[in-house]
C-alpha cells in the first residue's frame, strides 16, 4: 500500500511540474520580448545622435522677419483678406537666407540667361523647360544658360519631400536657386528682387536677360537672333507685351486685387506683362537700383513698370509676345499650328506636354508653312 500511494505521489509531482514548465514556456517568450523592446529603446535614444531623434520635426529657419505692429492700426486693416494683411505686415522685409546657390553658373560669359519663375511643386513644368526652349546650349556662337528661381512652399506637411525633390533635381542640373520665405503671388516681386540681387553679385558677365513663368513656349533661338540685331547689352532694352493706361483692380474676387489701403493711385505706369520679358544687362542693373529706393509692391510686373519709371526708361512692345496666346485670323480661334509659333517669340499658357510637341513641330525641317500662316492675330 505505501509503495502504491509513493507512485501515485510522484505522478502528482511530475504532473505539477509539467504544468509549471507549459506555463513558463508559454509566458517567458513574450516577456523577454517586451524586454528586449524596452531595451533597444533605451539604447536607440542614448546611442543615435541627436539629429537623427528629430529628424521629422519641423524647425526653425535662419530668416526672421518682424512683424510691422504699425499697419494694424491702418483704418480698414482688419477687413482685409489674408494676404492683403500679410503683405502690409510683411512688405518691408527684403534680407532672406539663399538656401541653393550656383555661384558658377557665369563663370563664362553668358550671352542671354533664361531666369524661370517656378514654384516646388513644378517639376514638370521644369523638365519641359529643360528639354526644349531652356535648354543650355550655344547657338550662332552664343552662349544661353538657365537658371529656376522658387521659395519654399507654405505647405509644412509637403516641404520636406518636395526640398528632397529639389535637391535631387540641383545635383543633376545645378539650375536652381532657392531663398528661405513663403512662395507666393504677391512674393513674386521679392523673388524677383532677390534674384536681381544675386546677378549684381554673380552674374554681371550676362548681356540679356528673358525672365518668365515656367508654362511659356519661348522661341530661344528666335530671341537670340533678335539680340543679336540689337546690339550691346550695355544699352537700354526691355520688350515684351506691353501694358498700358491701366491701373489697380479693386475688386476682390480678382487674382490682382489691390485695396486703396495699398495704394490710392488711380494708374499704373507702362509695363510688360510678367509671363515673358527680355531686357539687357544695362536695364536690369537700373531696375535694380530703383527697386533700393522704392516699397515692393505685390504685383512684380506692375513694380518693374515702377523701377522703370524710376529710372527714367520706358519699356517696348514687341508683337513677337504673345501673352495672350495665338489665334487663327481666319477663326479667330486659339490655334496650335505651328506655322503660327514659328515666327514668333514667346507665347503664354502652355501645359508641359504642349511645350514639347510644339518645340518638336516648329523644329521640324519638313514643316511647310504658307505666307498666311506667318501672321497670326
């Protein structure tokens, strides 16, 4: 009988310790696990450097502008919109940190730089350029180079992409400046401010300039005929469209509105219109210097119309600009004939993938063009 309740004790034994044995197999693991987690967290804040911790937070810039706390006293300053109100809190502000710079880019003379207004997102837009009209090249023994000037894009959430997309593109094309302030329509004239700034210092070699938006079909090779036949870039020159006897839009709804609480005037002075303008060295350096002494303001054609003034020059009409686009004089239609470009040397708007097939098509040896089809209305 004792040996029997022995044996039977010792199942009961070996059955407990079986079961203590499934329970710690089936616990440790997840144990150990979480362990391990809390401790490769420990040693991931204590060993990776500090930038790689914050990375993806956002941080502060280099450029600081103050507010001007004076304009909002302005009668009427709190019935603005948004960006009325930023402008006049922010107008005065011209000194914003270069983030890409091509310091290089006229190391050798430069006949005509093409300056293209562009915002982060184009990317496209950009590569059409660089393909067709933009493309750095000599023609007729003259040298043209390209430059995109931007800013950043207002949106924090898509900055950091769309910084690692510019700098994916610069290291390819080293086309492209970029300053430290909020991309905008009515940042378009410090951009351009800023970029006359960097020529003095950079690029003072270049004789002609063609600045413009980044969704034209400029007809390079045409313009630089065209300079060629005008003489030296230390001569006054600036042509384009030309805008004249118009004066503030005071309507709201409108991309150009412009409040009496920016300015009273009734008028604005002769200007080209922004989509295209060639202009020589000469002209630029004076715009330049006028643009010193005189307020930005949000419209950056209607302000070069300014310096102008200023300076005492008065811009040119050229019927090669289209700013307006090409029409067939015998519907009075928009038309992508390209017998109707051939001639001409800029016209405005146009979708990436029309760029190409028109610099393709007026490129083309075979196109046949009648003497009707080279004066387009």
């Amino acid at each position: 009988m004792k040996k029997l309740y022995k044996t039977l004790f010792e199942m009961i034994l070996l059955m407990m310790v079986g079961s203590f044995g499934i329970l710690f197999l089936l616990c440790s693991p997840k144990e150990s696990a979480t362990h391990s987690h809390v401790q490769k967290a420990a040693l991931r804040r204590v060993l990776l450097p500090k930038s790689t911790v914050t990375k993806a937070k956002i941080t502060k810039t280099g450029s600081v502008c103050k507010v001007n706390a004076s304009v909002l006293q302005l009668p009427g300053f709190s019935e603005q919109p948004a960006h009325i109100q930023d402008y006049l809190k922010y107008r005065h502000c011209r000194a914003f940190e270069l983030l890409r710079n091509l310091p290089d880019k006229c190391r050798e003379e430069v006949f005509l730089l093409l300056v293209v207004k562009s915002n982060l997102f184009n990317y496209n837009q950009r590569e059409m350029v660089r393909k067709t009209w933009g493309k750095e090249r000599e023609i007729q023994g003259v040298r043209i180079r390209r430059i995109f000037i931007v800013a950043q894009t207002p949106n924090l959430q898509e900055r950091g992409k769309a910084n690692q997309l510019l700098e994916i593109e610069n290291k390819e094309h080293q086309d492209i400046l970029q300053w430290d302030f909020l991309d905008s329509f009515f940042n378009l004239t410090l951009k351009q401010y800023l970029f006359l700034q960097w020529m003095d210092d950079y690029c003072p070699s270049a004789q002609f300039i063609f600045n413009g938006d980044d969704d034209v079909f400029a007809n390079t090779d045409n313009m630089v005929e065209f300079l060629l036949s005008s003489g030296s870039g230390q001569k006054h020159l600036y042509v384009g469209h030309l805008i004249y006897g118009v004066g503030p839009i005071r309507e709201k709804w409108s991309k150009y509105f412009i409040p009496e609480i920016v300015t009273t005037s009734k008028s604005y002075p002769s200007y080209v219109g922004g989509g295209g303008i060639l202009m020589s060295y000469f002209t630029s350096k004076a715009i330049y210097k006028a643009s010193q002494t005189l307020q930005l303001y949000p419209i950056d054609d209607v302000f070069f119309g300014m310096c102008l003034e200023k300076a005492g020059l008065s811009p040119k009409s050229h019927m090669g600009f289209r700013t307006a686009g090409v029409r067939d004089p015998s519907s009075n239609r928009i038309s992508f004939d390209p017998c109707f470009y051939r001639e001409l040397l800029l016209v405005h708007r146009f979708c990436p993938y029309e760029l190409l097939l028109m610099w393709k098509a007026v490129h083309d040896p075979n196109l046949k063009c009648s003497l009707s089809q080279d004066t387009p209305t």
